[in-house]
C-alpha cells in the first residue's frame, strides 16, 4: 500500500513536504528530494492507493475552523486555552503559522500528489476495459480535485473577485525547483474551470455512490457541477451559477433530507442529500470546539443562535446542543459524533441545499424574484414546521434574506467567511460575543479579510508575493 514517507516532494509555492513508500516497491531518496512517480504509479492499483491519499489529504476541517472562528459563528469559551484565539481576534501571524495560513500548505499538498498522479497516468497500461475506464475516472477525480484545491486557495488568499488582482499560483507540474509567482485572478480562474470541465467530461459516475460503509467520499459529476457552481458564484456570473446549481441538484439524484432525516445526517446515521463527503476516523473533526476531555473551545455565538426560532426550527436542535442551565449557552452538535465513537464524524463538503441557496442567490441577481422565492421557500418547508411561503419585494430583500438563510443552513460548513467576502461585507460580532470591542467588526476593506502567505514560502521563493499589510 502507497503511504506518505521518507522521500520529500517539496512544492516552492506551499514548502508541501509529500513522500510515498510501497510495501511491494522501494522508492529510493532522490538527490533532487523527490520521488520518481513513475517507479510509484505502475498499475491501476497504484492510482487507487494515490487516489485515496489525495482525497485523505483534503483539509475540509481547516475550510469549517477558520472560517467560522474568522467570521462570526462562533464565540470564545472560558475553557479555552488559547485555541484559535489568534483567528477569532485577527491577528494572523505569517511566521508562525495557524489556521488562516494552514490552508496554504494543506490545500498545495493536495495538488502536489495529484499533480505526480497526473504526470504519468496517462502512460499507465491498462488490461481490460473496465481497468481504462477507471483509470480515465481517476484521472477526472484528481483533475477535479485539482481544479478544486486551487479555488479553496483562492478564496482564502485573494478574497472578493477582481480579475485583474493577484490570484495564486496555479500549478500544474511536480517540478521541485519551480518558482512560480502569483498569477492573476482570472488566469487562475480560467485553470480551475479548465480542470474541472476536464473532470466532467471524464467517465465519472453521474451522482454519488455510496462505497461500502465510507459511504459518498469519491467526486461525481454532481459534486463537480457543484464545483462550478461554487466558482460562479463567487466570479458573480449568475446565469451560470443557477445552470451549475440546477444541474447539481438534477444529477445528484437526491432531494432536500425530511425533517426526520436531517439530524440523521450530522451523527452519519443518513447521507440524506449529501453529494459528497470526507470520512473520518479520528476525532479530529468533533474536537474542532470541544476537547475530548469536555473542554469547550469555542461555542456557538450569540449572531449565530439569534437566526433560528427554536421552536420551530429543525436545525437548531442539530446543531446546538443546549446546556441545562439558567444560562443560554450551548455546544456546536453540528458533527458531534456518530455511532462510530464521540467525536468520530465525517465532513459533509457538499450538500443538496447548497445548490438551492445557490440558485435562489443566482436567480435573485438575475432579477427572477419569484424563482429566487420558489428555492428559498422548498427549503424553508424542509426546515422549519408550520412554514409559509415567502415573497421578495426587492432584489435587496432576497438577498438579505438568502444570506441570513445561507448563515443558518450552512454554519460550521466552511461558508460563512467566505461568504462575507465575496459579497464585500464586514465581519460583525455583538458585544456579547467578544470581550474586546477590537474583535467586534473587522471592515470589508480591511487588510485581513485575506490571509498571509506563510513566511517560509515567501522566503523560499523570490518570485513569490506577500498579501498587502503583512
């Protein structure tokens, strides 16, 4: 079996330090501290096991931590020790890494084994029909996972969307003494879209499937049409958003969870609506929040509880745990633990209700008032008993109100900075969720709605840029 080792694939742009080793093959140290992925990669059975190290590679937890620990989701508990405090008060230090700037070396990881993968796939023999078309799906997955990784990094380190701006750098080789600089916005949007066109048209399996106990942890062309629905949404191209969004929905094959169903999801009881997710076997994900020991690192804010009616409302029960006590506080539920052990839960990267929040923002734009209600108000039946169907007087109106609704069904996802950003909106805390009114509202145009480049990067490439103010 392929697992990370001794020899070292450093990517310039990340210092990603990436090594295979096999229990049937010897992958000697090279002089250039790389490995040779044609000695790694012989059979279809090799790409498997490389396969299944790029999607366990895939930082999901850092895209749910920092940005709702960035942006207003949460709020610091009195058991915290010091967790993530840096984020929460914004203070990003460059030098000495942290949350913010962990999606830099976690999200280059990524792409630097599928770029190894992709450098030789194509010259992988094959000894059937079946083995070709899957290596032509492995070769679609880590395109999509590619084209995917780079938008993650976009988001965090080129924030709201200007064509002209500096982007990232889009790497497409596994060449160790590459310097590459950053390149524009658009030029890395043209590379993302490119990948994951490229994924689709590949023999993907149409919607999810479900592999053994794992469950929907492979892309699909539904999870890459969710992709760029992501992509276009965030561009503020909203006829294809919606177009991307629907085609999401349809090719999934799953409609929104029912309210019997959808606490399910979160314990990995159901994958109701889920198109595609990440499995874990570790705590990793459940102790986001809260230690193992019960320490509680952050809990949900005060902004964030205000959003529900609690009477009402199905999510917030799974989402919040509520303490038996006269004060209101609470724990994040939202993965909390499943049948597998406490804190043991899988991350949910992609949902049905993502794509109706996506059209209905789309069709909103677009000036379809009664199309961006139809969207809201099928999700608001599946959430909230007793619902009644809502009209939007103005394009402001849905807006304000599709965001607030993306706050409530998407928190503690990986969304909700990121959503701020692309809409050029501030970060505003109550005074109730921060002890210092210095963390209280962070200004759509400041410095740190982007997050530093680590330093060692910076150091390591003279080609390489620093984001403005660090």
């Amino acid at each position: 079996m392929i697992m990370l080792r001794k020899s070292i694939y450093a990517i310039s742009t990340g210092l990603t330090l990436i090594a295979f080793s096999s229990c049937e093959k010897t992958v000697d140290k090279l002089p250039s501290d790389s490995i040779n992925q044609a000695i790694v990669f012989q059979t279809v059975t090799d790409l498997e096991q490389g396969l299944n190290a790029v999607y366990g590679s895939w930082a999901g937890d850092n895209s749910m931590y920092v940005s709702a620990i960035v942006a207003d989701e949460t709020k610091i508990s009195n058991e915290n020790r010091g967790q993530g405090q840096f984020e929460f008060k914004w203070q990003y230090v460059p030098n000495q890494g942290g949350a913010a700037s962990g999606g830099w070396t976690s999200f280059y990881y990524t792409i630097g084994i599928a770029n190894k993968m992709l450098a030789v796939i194509d010259g992988i023999k094959t000894n059937s029909a079946a083995e070709q078309t899957r290596r032509d799906q492995i070769k679609g997955e880590l395109l999509g996972l590619r084209g995917a990784a780079h938008f993650e990094l976009l988001q965090r380190f080129s924030g709201k969307f200007n064509a002209s701006g500096k982007g990232i750098p889009y790497t497409t080789t596994s060449d160790i003494s590459a310097r590459p600089a950053r390149a524009s916005v658009a030029d890395v949007i043209r590379g993302i879209e490119t990948d994951l066109a490229a994924a689709k048209s590949s023999p993907l399996n149409t919607a999810p499937v479900a592999t053994g106990t794992a469950g929907s942890i492979y892309l699909s062309k539904a999870a890459i049409a969710g992709y760029q629905a992501r992509v276009a949404l965030y561009k503020g191209d909203w006829t294809a958003a919606a177009a991307f969004a629907s085609e999401a929905i349809t090719s999934g094959g799953k409609g929104l969870a029912t309210a019997a169903q959808f606490p399910t999801i979160w314990t990995d009881d159901s994958e109701a609506e889920v198109i595609w997710k990440q499995r874990r076997t570790g705590t990793g994900v459940g102790t986001l929040w809260q230690d193992n020991n019960g320490d509680v690192f952050f809990e949900p804010s005060d902004k964030l509880k205000s959003l529900f009616n609690r009477t009402t409302d199905v999510r917030f029960n799974a989402y919040f745990l509520i303490a038996p006590t006269t004060q209101d506080t609470c724990l994040v539920k939202k993965f909390f633990s499943s049948a597998r052990g406490p804190k043991i839960v899988d991350i949910k990267s992609m949902r049905v209700a993502e794509f109706h929040l996506i059209r209905a923002e789309a069709r909103a734009e677009l000036g379809d008032l009664a199309g961006a209600a139809a969207d809201f108000n099928l999700l608001g039946a599946a959430r909230i008993n007793g619902f009644s169907n809502v009209t939007f007087a103005s394009k402001t109106e849905a807006i304000d109100e599709i965001m607030n609704e993306r706050a409530r069904e998407l928190c503690f996802e990986g969304f909700r900075f990121f959503d701020l950003v692309r809409r050029g909106l501030p970060v505003t805390r109550p005074a109730s969720d921060v002890q210092s009114s210095a963390w209280q509202t962070l200004p759509a145009s400041d410095y740190r709605m982007l997050f530093p480049i680590p330093q060692a990067s910076i150091l390591s490439n003279p080609n390489m840029e620093q984001n403005p103010g660090y």
